[in-house]
C-alpha cells in the first residue's frame, strides 16, 4: 500500500523483485503502527513520498540474493524461517560508519521512509512482503510466540533495551530505583525489563490512565510530574515511601527517534520472545485489520483513546 503523502494509500502492484548479493525478500506475518508512522502521515515528520509506510513488523523469509544471508549473530539464515529485523540499514561508507558508529550513519536506508522507487519499491511493512537490503541486522524468533508480541521489537524493544543499557552504565538496574515517563509502549516495555532486571520502578506521567495502567504493568508507585514534594502523587513522596529513606533515583531516558544497535534487538527479541507471558505484550495490541485498510488503520492509533499498537495484516 503506497503512501502517496496526501489523500488515500493505493495498492500497488510488484510483479518482480531483484535481489542484490546478501539481500533477502520478507513475506510480513504482521505489522504495528508506531506513533511516528501516524506523524508521518499527519505531516509531523519528515517523508519523501510516495513510499510504503511502517518499520514494526515480524515475518517470514521467503528469498536470498546470492550468497544467502546471516543473522546478526552470523549463522547463515535459512528459507522459512521467522524473523524480525533492525529499522534501518547503515550504509558502511559514511565517516560515522567507518569510525564504527552505524548508528548516526548520515545515508542510512530507513524501512517506512524512503521514497519508492524502481528496485527498492518495498522498502516499508504495509505490504505483503519487505525487501531488506544487505547489512540489515535480521534476528530469528521462536514460532510460538504472538506475532503482536514480537512486531515491535524493532523499535519499543530494543530502544528500551538500549535506554537500560545506557542507564546500567551509571550503575547497576539490580536495586536501583528507575523513573520512567509515560506509559506507551516504549515505556511499558522499558517498565517491564527494569522490573524484570531486579529495578524498583516509579511511573511518572500527569495522565492519570496512564499511571494506573503502569501500576497493572508492575510498576512499584505512580508519580505526578511537578507536583509539591509533599503531596502523595509526587515523586519525593513515592521515593520516600518505596526506601524508607532518602534514597538516589535515575530517570530511565527514552527516545523513540533513538539508534537501536543489533545487539540492541537481538536482546529484546529474546526478552519478548521469552517474557510474553509474563506481562500483556500483546493484550495492548489491537485485531488485525486488513492490508487495505492500512489508511483505516493509521487514523485509528491516531485518536486519543487508541489500543496502544493497531496491528496490519496481509
């Protein structure tokens, strides 16, 4: 379904793809509408169209270029088996590439923002299939876990994996007490794995939805942001409480626009693969709706009361 940057998407047809050396061809299982999806769509992010929306998938691979490919961790992948992938692909060449920082690579390919063109048309997951160019980090999952579960990895997963990186690099997540912001899907997943990872954790956010529905997550306390130190909705107050006694906090910074690096997804996919039935992953993901329905689907995790992920399938 190509987004043509105004007015209805319109399915497009594919007859042929080529694949370069090291490339492979995805059939998409099920892909999640991420919240810069829908500013895309509202003009809110910068977009080249017409291209083919969405970077949250999982699926099944389906063809290799020649040579065939390998996983992040380097064993040879093979046809049928079920993957997710990183969300953009560095282009090994630039001056940050070659210092060893893919991450702020300044010609990175980016799946959902790149303008279609001849040879790369399916360059997003609001398709039936995905082309993922060599380089890309691709990481196997188990079949038994919920493709809702797993189709975020790419982007909640292993952007709160890497905020718990950064953050342990302060000191241990074991013991400490964690604040984080807000309770959308990155933050409930990044909830989820501080907790999981031995952390106390306070929920921080003026919506009060929110901080229940952090608290149903496991979070430790709730907090207002702003309020009076002596108030019970403050954060002083659910620090004192969860201690006993002045206690050190570290705010848990995250970063949805943030660079994900493969041994950032290769985490989260094990986590979520592994941690699904311990916390509801996929009870905040809408049903599927159909691929052409895509337009439908977008305006939907666009309204205020939205599932937390709507969720597309071919």
């Amino acid at each position: 379904m190509v987004w043509p940057g105004a007015g209805a998407s319109t399915a497009v047809a594919v007859p042929g793809v080529r694949l370069a050396p090291g490339d492979v061809l995805v059939r998409v299982e099920l892909s999640t509408v991420c919240p810069i999806d829908v500013r895309m769509a509202q003009g809110g992010e910068s977009a080249a169209p017409p291209l083919v929306l969405g970077h949250e998938a999982v699926g099944v691979i389906e063809a290799f270029g020649e040579g065939g490919a390998r996983s992040s961790a380097g064993k040879k992948l093979s046809l049928g088996q079920r993957v997710v992938w990183a969300r953009e692909v560095p282009c090994r060449h630039c001056a940050q590439c070659r210092r060893g920082d893919p991450g702020a690579c300044v010609a990175a390919v980016r799946y959902g923002h790149e303008r279609m063109r001849r040879g790369f048309e399916l360059s997003g997951v609001f398709a039936s299939h995905i082309h993922l160019r060599a380089g890309t980090a691709i990481v196997p999952v188990p079949r038994d876990a919920p493709a809702a579960v797993l189709a975020p990895a790419n982007c909640t997963g292993a952007l709160a994996i890497a905020a718990l990186e950064a953050t342990a690099e302060t000191g241990p997540i074991a013991g400490a007490i964690l604040v984080v912001d807000g309770a959308d899907l990155l933050a409930l997943t990044a909830l989820a794995m501080a907790k999981d990872a031995g952390a106390t954790v306070i929920a921080r956010s003026t919506d009060a939805e929110a901080r229940v529905r952090a608290l149903n997550w496991g979070a430790d306390a709730a907090a207002v942001p702003g309020a009076h130190p002596d108030s019970p909705l403050s954060l002083e107050w659910a620090i004192r409480g969860l201690a006993r006694r002045s206690a050190d906090h570290r705010v848990l910074a995250l970063d949805e626009h943030g660079h994900a690096l493969p041994r950032h997804l290769e985490l989260a996919a094990g986590y979520l693969a592994d941690s699904w039935h311990r916390h509801p992953f996929g009870a905040v993901v809408a049903e599927p709706l159909p691929l052409a329905q895509v337009d439908r689907a977008v305006a939907l995790a666009a309204t205020p009361d939205a599932p937390l992920r709507v969720a597309v399938t071919p």
